[in-house]
C-alpha cells in the first residue's frame, strides 16, 4: 500500500487504497454475525469474503489488503509486500 499508511492500517484507508487501485470491494454488517468483507462486486462476482466478528474486527484491514495483493497482482505492479 501507499507509504502513508501505518503497519496495521485501518479498514477505510485499505478501501480508499484499493478504491484508488481500481479494485472492487466493501462491506456490510449483519447484527449477532459481524461485519461481512469482500473484494469484488456484484456485477462482476465476488473474490473472496470474510465474517468478523466484533472481538476480531481489526483484523479485517489486513486480510483485506493480503486477499487483494493474491487476487490483483497486477495493481500492484513490483511493490514490495508488507
């Protein structure tokens, strides 16, 4: 990601980040369940998604950036991975 972010970025700056990158993804929450993170749309199929639940929630940011580096290589060009 952009070098402005910190070592364990938050879920909106991940989004902007990937937003910014072309690449497809959000969230919804469904109460008792967590919080629902995916990448890709409805449009053109969703990759991949998780459930968070509340107690691991900052985890989503992380998985997010990880699951977009494995499916969209291409958008990141040579950067090194974190």
């Amino acid at each position: 990601m952009s070098e402005e972010m910190s070592p364990t970025p938050d879920l909106l700056a991940v989004m902007r980040e990937l937003y910014a990158r072309e690449i497809n993804c959000g969230m919804y929450s469904f109460w008792d369940m967590g919080f629902c993170v995916f990448l890709g749309d409805e449009r053109n199929g969703i990759k991949i998604q998780r459930w968070f639940e509340i107690s691991e929630f900052d985890q989503a940011a992380a998985w997010l950036e990880q699951k977009a580096r494995e499916h969209f290589p291409e958008a990141f060009g040579s950067e090194e991975r974190r």
